[in-house]
C-alpha cells in the first residue's frame, strides 16, 4: 500500500499575534553568503514579518556590510516584531571572528548552522501562520563538526523530516517556468534503481501536485520522467519503469483521482523540454541530477527549494554557501527573497 500523506494539524490561520505570516529563517554557514542575503532580502519583504536564527554578532556584521540598520534588528520576543523591523533570535555561544573566516567554515561556524536550523524549526512547528526558510549550508562543514548527531546529517530534507516525525519528505524545486519533484534525493547514483519503489514513486507524485494545487494550478497535467533513457526501450535499457514507476503512478493515480492528471513515464529529456514549453505544470524525477540540472540551466538562483509533506511550510534557495564571494557584499538576494514570498504565499494558503 502506497504512504499515505500526512496531513498538518495546525490551523491555517496567520501568526497568533498579527494575522500575517511570519517566517523564521536560518541563514546558513555563516562563513558564506547566507545572513548577507538573509538580511538583504528581509529587508525588501512585504507582507510579512521576519526572524533571523543566527548568531548576533555575525548578523549584525552582515547587516553593516550590505547597508541593513542595525537599528532594525531587533531581539525575538517570541512573535512578529514591529513594522520595518527584522527579528534577530540568536542562537549558541557567539562565534570569533577566526571562527568565521570568510569561505572557510570551521568546526564551530559547523556546528552552528545545524543549531540554526533545529532551533528555526522549533520555532516554526505547531505554531500557526509560520514557515521554515532555510539558507545555504554546507553538508561537509556539518558532518565534520565534531557534533556527534551531525555526522548522518545529508541534508535539510531527510533532517527535517525526522525532526517532524514525517513518513516521508519530498524535495521539490518552483521556478516561474519549471516545477519539479525528486523520488529519491541524496544518494549514490548506484543506490538509486534499489531505492526506487512504487510508494516513493507514488509519494513524489502526490506531493508535487499538493504543491501545484498550493500555488494556483488548477488540476495540473504532471509528467512523470522515466529512470531510463527512452523510457527504457521496451525493458532493453532496463526494468525500473515496469517495476516502479508504473505501479507508483497507479497508486498515486487513485490518491489523486481527478485533482490531477499524471503521464508517463517518459523520458527524461522529454519530460523537461515540453514542460519548458508549458505543456506540462510540472515533472517528477527519479533522481537528485535529473531534476537539478534542468531547474539550475534555467532558474538558477531564483528556483525555490520546497520540501514538501512536512506539518510545516518549507522553502529554501536553490543555491550554495557560495565561499568564493562570502562577506563581499555581492551576493543577489533574489533567490532568498523568492523563497521568502512562496513560503508566505504557501502558509497563507
């Protein structure tokens, strides 16, 4: 039997204090870009409030390098700050400035980020009118830490599902012009055809329509790409199509009903390009490559990273720490700031 999606039990309301969405951010290795653009695009945000989870000290260093007041920040109380100004809920012992090398994360700067997002996700869950967004972080930075725990972290989607207690988690990727989900995420390559199943395949069908339906579309054409080239050429290339995809669509097929039409598997090139076009809402991958390489030629930067069945709105940049221009001040916020307004315009929903 096909997982069933676990529906969240908050009320959808807005914040319990101001009706409008709040979102907790964690900004990521603080020796990369991440409270820069945090700050950047916090500071352009309408509609709704915003909480930094980070060290002080080094956001309030970001806030001087990309010209953000530090008048602004201001500390959490626990809801929405004021108008025009940015929350600040610090977390940890304070990192030295040698612990915050510009491009070079030490074990501390390490440590921090996976505090950032646990204590960001505390904040965020059973709390209406709130979303988790999370800035860039470096898996080797985490998993090298010296945290005992740190060491299985592979990334935010597989954390964040155990920290919810989630059956599953479905990474997804929203562009203007693309909208894609993964079956299966960060893996070897050569693990991939074992962990292909038809509960998985069925689960990341279910979830990229549930974020479709969020955002708008109207009983979305979803295509489902094949693992295969050619969709495995009548089984020449190879069986997984027969074995999982298929029997994933059927399931999801009856989960779905009429909410949503699903066609494949096809290939993979296919499956992009029509969709490009618009003949598709959206496509479902089977693996971590197949859906990146196409979302990063043509949405790098301002795609957002959606982690989908979670009890809590996820969203994320699409992008990295980006070490080479940390602490420069050129880093564009605009994937932050667009990850920001899908996760308001997500918990709204």
């Amino acid at each position: 039997m096909a997982a069933k999606r676990v529906k969240s039990k908050r009320p959808s309301a807005g914040d319990d204090t101001t009706g409008t969405p709040l979102l907790v951010v964690s900004v990521g290795c603080p020796a990369g870009i991440g409270p820069e653009v945090s700050l950047r695009a916090a500071a352009k945000l309408r509609g709704a409030s915003v909480v930094l989870v980070g060290g002080r000290s080094v956001l309030e260093r970001a806030a001087e390098l990309v010209s953000v007041p530090r008048a602004l920040l201001v500390p959490f109380s626990g809801s929405a700050p004021g108008k025009g100004r940015i929350a600040v809920h610090s977390v940890g012992p304070e990192l030295s400035a040698r612990d915050v090398k510009p491009g070079k994360p030490s074990a501390a700067a390490g440590a921090a980020q996976l505090e950032y997002v646990e204590a960001a996700y505390a904040l965020v869950a059973k709390h209406a009118g709130r979303a988790l967004v999370t800035g860039p972080v470096s898996k080797a930075a985490i998993a090298h830490s010296g945290l005992a725990r740190a060491r299985r972290f592979l990334g935010h989607t597989e954390w964040l599902r155990d920290l919810d207690g989630a059956r599953s988690s479905v990474m997804c990727f929203a562009g203007d012009k693309l909208v894609t989900s993964l079956v299966t995420t960060h893996l070897p390559i050569s693990k991939v055809p074992a962990a292909l199943t038809p509960d998985a395949v069925c689960v990341a069908c279910v979830e990229l329509v549930e974020l479709l339906l969020g955002t708008g579309h109207e009983r979305p054409r979803v295509a489902v790409a094949s693992l295969n080239p050619h969709a495995g050429e009548s089984e020449l290339l190879g069986d997984e199509e027969r074995r999982a995809i298929v029997p994933g669509m059927a399931l999801a097929r009856k989960q779905l009903g009429r909410r949503a039409e699903l066609v494949g598997p096809i290939g993979a090139e296919t499956a992009y390009r029509k969709a490009y076009a618009g003949g598709f809402a959206g496509v479902v991958a089977m693996y971590h490559d197949q859906a990146t390489i196409p979302m990063k030629l043509v949405a790098f930067g301002d795609a957002v990273n959606v982690t989908m069945g979670l009890s809590i709105v996820r969203t994320s940049v699409d992008h990295g720490t980006a070490y080479d221009i940390a602490w420069q001040g050129r880093a564009d916020a605009g994937g932050m700031l667009a990850a920001m307004q899908l996760a308001a315009r997500l918990v709204q929903r």
